[in-house]
C-alpha cells in the first residue's frame, strides 16, 4: 500500500479504528527506534503538540581530515617513481600490486587536494601539485609511464576537464595569482601531448575565456606567452623545426586569442599570420594550408561575420592557391548575411 492510499483509508474510517491501527502498528516499530533521539516517540509528541513534524535528513559523512604534509610526500614521491618508469616495469620500489593500482593512487590523490581551498595556507602547493599531476598524466600521452598511452581516462577525467578543474582553482576567489602559476598555465594549455578525447584548442580557448574583460591579466598573459615563444624559437632552425611546430602554433594561437581579447583584431590575425609564415607553420600548398587554419582560427573564438569577411578578403591574396572549396561557400554565405 502507498502512502496516499493509507491516507485516504485513514481519513474515512473511524476514531476508535485510528486508535487500533496507531496501536498496532507502534507495537511493529522496534524499541530501539521507539525512543532513540529523532524516532517515533519524537514524531509522536510533535504532532500532539501541534508542532510539524521534523524531516530527518540523511548528511554525506564528513570527509576525514587530511594531513597536508603526508599527502604532499605521497604525491611527490608518486610523481618520482612515475618519471623513472617504476610503474611500469619490475623494480624494488613500487610493487606488483601497487603498480597495478596507480590510476587509483591518482584518483585519491586528486580527491583530497580538492579539498583545500583558497583559505588554506597550503592552497599555493596544493595547486604546484594538481599542476604536476596533470603534466605528468600529458606525459603519459606521449611517453609510456604507466601500462597504458591514455592515462586521463584510466582516472576517469579527460584532460580538458583536468585543465578546467585546475584553471577553477587558479583563478578561485580570494587567491592572488602569481607568474609562475600563469606560466604553468600556459604550459598545461599548449606545450603538452593530448589524450585521445581532448585537443590543444579546447584548452586553450579554456584559458582566454577566463580572462576575457580583464585587461591587466590578459596583457601579462600576452607578455608571459612571448616570452615562452622566444624560448622555443631560440632552439629553432630549418633542420629541427618539425620538433617545435605543435607548440609554436598553439602558442601562436593562444596568442591571437588574448589579443582579441584586448579587442586588437587586426594585430591578432597578423601576428598569428605572420608567426606561421615566418617559422614554417602550417606549412604548404601555396599558403593554402595556414589560410585555411587562420580562418578556423578565428571562428574557434566566436569572432562575428564582418570581422570573418575582413579576414578572408585581406589574407586570400597571400596565398598562391584556390581556397578549400568549404571556405568559398563560407564566404559566399557570409556576404549574404551582411548584404
């Protein structure tokens, strides 16, 4: 029997049968739960009193205390046995057993730093460490740390969630960022391997949006990402340049977002034209290549259609090749719109 049909039953009968079945079914409710605080006795008094009847909430346990200091030592020594390999061939440091269950070592490790907020004085650590965490589960996207090539989703998260959850910590209110942390930021975003269901884009588009209307941030992002540019391209030349192409036209696209952000358009297309041009990114077919990528590039950050057009008819002159056939009905769709 439902609850409301109890209810309608209890309504139509007598007084002297509500007494019988009250009784009766006091007499079914064990002793233990008769006067024990929040039971029947409780409820049976509040409702003779007149009072409404107190609705117990079941409250998740409270997370145990963490100690910072042991954490701090688990997770570094984690990170130290994971760059060695230790978890990934026989050795007298981690085990068999342990090396079977990192991704739950991680998860754990994860859940508890999480725990700190920007009121703790641990919370600038605690940051460093999710930061390495994340870097080392990118490593493992291109190197072999651990016994499988897509650790992200052996911890169940994906990297750009990782990347969110991490940029939601940084830029938590209350807490003062710092230049390294904006550095490692830009790292994280566009100098790392990608898991199989994340791309750089996703990240990086992650990090402009957080500073978007901030003026004083985005411009020391911009100073901070050609700083990391000229570190690459110092170590640059024609013989080695495939090594460096993913992270120079990530940054190079970082880099067109955050001018956009200031409302430079003109400057952000140009530099991030000129950049590829000028190190061989997006390189071939007549220049078709890195028009086809800028164009990409400029709907990727929600740019409006005048602005789209702009940049179609300034830098499809540049290239010595027919635009895809997808861009030409873009942009004949395009002038439609604004006609």
């Amino acid at each position: 029997m439902k609850v409301p049909e109890l209810r309608t039953l209890l309504k139509n009968t007598s007084q002297e049968n509500l007494v019988k079945i009250a009784t009766e079914l006091y007499k079914h409710v064990p002793k233990a739960l008769r006067s024990a605080e929040g039971g029947i006795d409780g409820a049976i008094m509040a409702i003779l009193d007149g009072e409404k009847t107190v609705v117990r909430v079941k409250t998740a346990p409270a997370e145990p205390e963490v100690d910072f200091d042991d954490l701090r030592d688990e997770v570094q020594k984690f990170l130290e046995n994971a760059r060695e390999g230790n978890y990934l061939r026989p050795n007298r440091l981690v085990s068999k057993q342990e090396r079977s269950k990192w991704r739950f070592a991680v998860m754990r490790q994860v859940k508890a730093l999480k725990q700190f907020g920007p009121d703790n004085a641990e919370y600038p650590e605690v940051l460093s460490l999710l930061k390495d965490l994340f870097l080392l589960l990118s490593e493992g996207c291109g190197v072999y740390l651990f016994n499988t090539d897509n650790p992200f989703s052996s911890v169940g998260i994906t990297q750009t969630d990782f990347y969110k959850m991490l940029l939601e910590r940084v830029f938590a209110e209350g807490f003062e960022l710092s230049e390294d942390m904006l550095r490692d930021l830009i790292r994280c975003a566009a100098c790392v391997y990608n898991d199989r269901g994340s791309s750089t884009d996703n990240r990086i588009v992650e990090l402009v949006s957080r500073v978007k209307g901030n003026t004083e941030l985005t411009q020391e992002l911009i100073e901070l990402t050609d700083l990391k540019m000229r570190e690459i391209t110092a170590r640059y030349s024609r013989d080695n340049y495939w090594k460096f192409t993913d992270p120079m036209e990530n940054l190079t696209l970082l880099m067109m977002g955050l001018y956009f952000n200031k409302g430079d358009f003109d400057e952000g297309t140009a530099y991030y034209w000129d950049t590829c041009l000028r190190y061989r990114i997006n390189y071939g077919d007549g220049g078709e290549i890195r028009f086809y990528c800028l164009m990409r590039s400029c709907r990727l950050y929600g740019v409006s259609d005048s602005q789209w057009l702009k940049t179609f008819e300034r830098y499809r002159d540049e290239i010595d090749a027919d635009p895809r056939d997808d861009l030409l009905a873009e942009y004949e769709e395009v002038k439609k719109r604004l006609a």
